[in-house]
C-alpha cells in the first residue's frame, strides 16, 4: 500500500478521479446514500489515502478527508472514512485512522478531532480515544454518533508524570490517554 497525504491542489486529476470514485462507491452505492458526494468541502480538505497499482479502477484501499478547525470551532473534523470492501477487517481501517491522527497532531498540534460515524463503529474509535459526544442521531437513515478526541497534551506541560498517571489507582484509560 502506498499511503499519500495531500492537500486538494497537490492531488493529481486522477488521484481525485479515483477518491470520488471511491467515495461514491462506499457511500453511494454500497451503502445507499443518494447525496452529491463532491461537496464543495475537498478544496478545502487534506485527503489521506491509500492506494494500490493507480491503473486498476478501484485502487484507493482506505481515505480520510480532514478539515482544520477555525477560531470559533478549533477542532480538526475528519470526515468521508472508508476501506474498501477488499481491504475491511485486515488493519487498513486501523492504519487510516493511525495515520489521520498522525497528520492532525502534526499539522494543528494542541487541537482535538471530531467526527461522525455510525452507532455500530463506536468501540472501533473508542480504541484510539475517541469518546461519544453526540447523539445518537439519524444520518440517511442509519443511527450515528459524534465522537471527539482531546488533544494530547505534553505530559511536562499538564504538571504530571507518567509515574503519577502509573501510581494512581483511579486512573482510567481516558485518563491516559
């Protein structure tokens, strides 16, 4: 797998050919969301993928698209995550969302994340932090939730140490994280 992040101007026109074709094929037809897809949001957008053999029609195997917050709502929202259908259960989803935390915590170090994802997918995010903070809620018909994940801060600047977080028997993996 060949894992690229970019942002919207630096996507060649059939790298994004193959993100919509992508996106459409999870969220449109797979899943029966009659939405226009191309939202007006991607020039805006940082597009993680990843992507096998460009020449194949189907390539992109996973893809994220993230948003920087702004002054009134700082959190970095994530939003258009799939794994192809041939790549689901095998660590791809597991390594998109590896990555897109990676990316945020690079690009806007001190942010939270915020996304939406379905009900079912709730332990999935809790593993890498993640804690509901909305709904649950109708989306094309399917119940989601929000979920946010705090900012990481340096433990030298929170005043704690790891020995402290280790020592405490109340801690919680919230905690810890």
């Amino acid at each position: 797998m060949n894992w690229k992040t970019l942002d919207f101007e630096q996507l060649t026109a059939r790298e994004l050919y193959l993100i919509l074709r992508a996106r459409s094929a999870v969220f449109v037809v797979e899943q029966s969301h009659v939405h226009l897809d191309p939202d007006g949001r991607d020039e805006t957008g940082l597009h993680v993928f990843a992507a096998e053999d460009m020449s194949r029609s189907m390539p992109v195997l996973a893809y994220a698209r993230i948003h920087a917050g702004d002054a009134e709502d700082p959190e970095v929202v994530v939003d258009k995550i799939l794994t192809s259908p041939l790549r689901r259960g095998d660590g791809t989803a597991h390594a998109l969302i590896e990555r897109v935390l990676a990316v945020s915590a690079e690009r806007w170090p001190g942010r939270g994340v915020r996304l939406t994802a379905p009900v079912s997918l709730r332990g999935f995010y809790e593993a890498f932090g993640f804690r509901k903070t909305e709904g649950p809620f109708l989306e094309h018909g399917m119940p989601y939730i929000g979920l946010t994940r705090k900012s990481r801060q340096p433990r030298e600047a929170s005043g704690a140490s790891k020995a402290q977080f280790a020592a405490s028997e109340n801690a919680t993996t919230y905690e810890l994280l």
